[in-house]
C-alpha cells in the first residue's frame, strides 16, 4: 500500500519543474531590456534560486522603471504566492502606463508558475473556453487620407486572412477639408496637432456636417470595400478631442456600416459621457484601456456606460484581474475584448486570458508591421495566425520564451537584462530599518 501512495506521490510532482521544492522557491532578481518599436516595450524577467523564471513586460511606451519600483518589495519572496505578492504592489499602480509595471509583474509571475508545475497559464484562470483566439487587426493610418487610401490599407489586412479590422477615423481626416471644423483650432506652443486637447482642458473642437460627411464617407468605402462578412471597428477619435454631442452626432452617422464598436470616444475617465453617448446611438461603444483593476472598470460597468469593455492587460492589472473584471462584466451582459500593442510576451497572456473568458470578442494585434516582431521570442509558430485566429498554446507558462539575441538586435538602448542593484533597498530611506531619514 505504501509503494502505491508513493507512486502516486511522485506521479503527482513529476511535472514539477524544481531543483528542490515549489515551497523553497525564492525570487532572486528582476532585470530588463527595452526593444525598441513603434511603442517600446520594456521585458521583464524574475529570476529565482531554481533557475527557473518567468518573462512579462510593462505596458508599451511604458518605462522599466514601473516595474523596477517594485524590486524590493519581490526579492525573496516565494512567487508560487503570487496573490498576496499582487496585493502588496497593487495599491502603488495608476490608470494608464502607470498600471504596467504591476501588470507586467503579475505576469511574469504566472509564468515562472507556470513552469514550475508545468501547467500553461490559462488554467490557472479556470481553464479555456476556447481553443483558438479571434484577432482584430489595427490599421496604419495611409498617408493620404482619403476614402480609397483607407480602403486599400483596411483590404491589405483582409488579405491576411484577417476577418476583424480596426482603422483610426479621427479629426486628422478632416485636414485641409474646407469648412469641415468650426471655428479655428487651438494650437500648442510644442508643435502638437491643433486637433488635440491638453489633459484637463477639455474639448475643443466641433465639427461641421460637412466634416461629418468626410468621416462617414471613409467608413462607407471601407464597408463597400471588404464587404459585410468583415467586422469593423473604429479606434478613438476622442480622450476630449470631441464634445460629448458631437461624438454623438458622428456615431449616428456611422450607425449604417455596421460597426463592431467605436473606441473610446470621449475622455477615458467620464463614465457618465460614455453612458450619454451608448445610451445615444445604434453603434456600440468599446472603452477600457486606460482603466486600472476591476476598481477603475466598476463604475463603467455598473452603469453600463459602455456596450463592451476594452481592457489592456497590461494597465488592468495582469491576467487573473483581467479575468475577473471580465467576468463582472458578464454580470451585466457586457462582453470583453482585449487591448494590445505590446510584444508576443504579453500577446501571449492575452491569449492565454481569452482563452479563459466566456464572454470574449477578439483580440488586438498591433505588430504586423513589424519585420522583428516575432524574432522577440522563441516557441511561437511560423504561422501563428490561421484565418484570423492562433490557437491556445499548452505549453508550460505563456508558451513562449526570451529570444536573446532577436532581443539584443532591437535595444531601445544598451543593457541586456544588465544587473539592476541600485533597485534592491527601497527608493525611500525611511523605509530602510537600518537608516534614518535624517541621515
């Protein structure tokens, strides 16, 4: 009977990834590298006393500073207690690229779980609903802004096998288009576009009908151009840069193409503008990717301010809070798409999450454009994306790897995964027991 339990036993530690046991696990290190892109993306690894780590990354156009912060607060810490690990840095996280670093640690905290038990990461969320990811692809912006340009780049993804696009339909369209805009634009003494708003300031633009037609008439000829069994969505003219009303008079114009959503139409922290303009039109309106934990989607939610929430992993708080802010969401019949622009690090928690969500859409791809994207990483397949969709990985962890040399070739600066001491003790000297502040 013994030799039997103990067959059992090691049956169910044979997965086990560890030198001695997951109980001894100690977090040893955090470094990172920045890849330079069209939004840098800081890596991050946790290194522990195993030698086995996990890899996230701070949100895109983040700072690895975000996730360095946190530094003393992770060493010697047993990863494999990751909730109370996140309970403990959560509260010094914010809205927008502030939530990254506590987003790209969570992570790369499930992934060094992950290999340990070797187990892949969506099961640690409940499971997969799915076996295959949908993706929506984002659109560049062609250089001349007309209907037929934007046609043409929208096709150029349909050709992909892509069957959910995004493409931007903002004020810029309405650039050297007489009496589209009313009035005369503000201008900023450091060179911003006239058409945008300082943080605060509020809107300050309105558009004529005229200007109207122009916006609506890209839309039609992208419709008229990929056909009606391509999803469509539009990504945010607004953060302020329309009036409430006015972004309401454009979804009403764009109410007969069908769209999946509009996004982010008006300043990301005003649910009760967002409950005006989804309460307004036919369209449906998709925001989210600047709000932080299931506290900052709360309100949205509850008011159903919006028709679908848009979370990026990487400011919502990581996988697990992602998962249960979707699934809040569910309460109230909304559903969950997913915001991206990152590396396939994070790609793959994205994939990993959806996986997880009864309630998924699809899911952002922002680096289709880039020739060194894939190179980032080792594990990813060569034809990752099949008919709009990649499939569920099973392996270990995120399924994918550090391509350290695919790495170094694309530094924002030098310095990989360089030593990073100077974050081992507390920024502030108080919090030192062995130091005074006055000292």
């Amino acid at each position: 009977m013994s030799d039997q339990i103990n067959e059992m036993a090691e049956r169910a530690t044979d997965k086990v990834n560890t030198h001695s046991r997951p109980s001894d696990l100690k977090i040893t290190d955090i470094r990172l590298a920045v890849v330079c892109s069209n939004y840098d993306y800081p890596i991050i690894r946790i290194d522990t006393n195993q030698g086995v780590y996990g890899i996230g990354e701070v949100r895109d156009a983040g700072h690895k500073e975000n996730a360095l912060q946190f530094k003393s607060m992770l060493l010697g810490q047993n990863p494999c207690n990751i909730d109370m690990i996140f309970h403990s840095i959560k509260r010094f996280g914010n809205w927008g690229r502030e939530g990254g670093g506590v987003s790209g640690l969570e992570i790369a905290l499930w992934d060094l779980i992950g290999k340990v038990y070797g187990v892949p990461c969506y099961q640690f969320l409940g499971g997969k609903y799915r076996e295959k990811v949908r993706l929506y692809a984002d659109t560049p912006q062609p250089s001349t802004p007309t209907p037929q340009a934007y046609a043409e780049r929208v096709l150029s993804r349909k050709a992909l096998g892509l069957t959910f696009i995004k493409f931007d339909v903002g004020l810029h369209l309405l650039d050297g288009i007489p009496n589209s805009i009313v009035g005369q634009t503000t201008k900023f003494e450091n060179g911003m576009s006239g058409n945008w708003t300082a943080p605060g300031t509020g809107p300050v633009t309105r558009v004529t009908d005229r200007g109207l037609e122009a916006m609506a008439a890209v839309v039609s000829a992208v419709r008229d151009a990929v056909g009606w069994e391509t999803s469509l969505c539009i990504d945010h003219f607004g953060h302020g840069m329309m009036t409430t009303k006015e972004v309401i008079r454009l979804g009403k114009a764009l109410e007969p193409f069908g769209l999946a959503w509009i996004e982010d139409p008006v300043r990301f922290w005003d649910a009760d503008a967002h409950k005006q303009v989804t309460d307004a039109i036919a369209v449906p309106v998709a925001a989210g990717e600047e709000w932080y934990l299931l506290d900052g989607f709360r309100e949205f939610i509850e008011k159903r301010a919006v028709d679908i929430i848009h979370p990026d992993l990487l400011t919502s708080g990581g996988m697990a809070e992602t998962k249960r802010i979707a699934d809040y969401a569910e309460r109230y019949g909304i559903p969950t798409a997913l915001h991206f622009a990152g590396s396939p690090i994070a790609f793959m928690a994205n994939v990993h999450t959806a996986a997880a969500i009864p309630s998924f859409v699809a899911l952002e791809h922002h680096g289709l454009d880039l020739p060194f994207w894939e190179g980032l990483v080792t594990g990813l397949p060569k034809n990752y994306i099949v008919d709009g969709y990649v499939d569920v990985p099973d392996k270990p962890g995120l399924g994918v790897d550090l391509d350290y040399e695919g790495i170094e070739a694309n530094l924002r600066f030098p310095g990989l995964f360089e030593p990073t001491e100077e974050w081992n003790t507390p920024k502030l000297s108080f919090w030192q027991p062995d130091k005074r502040w006055d000292k």
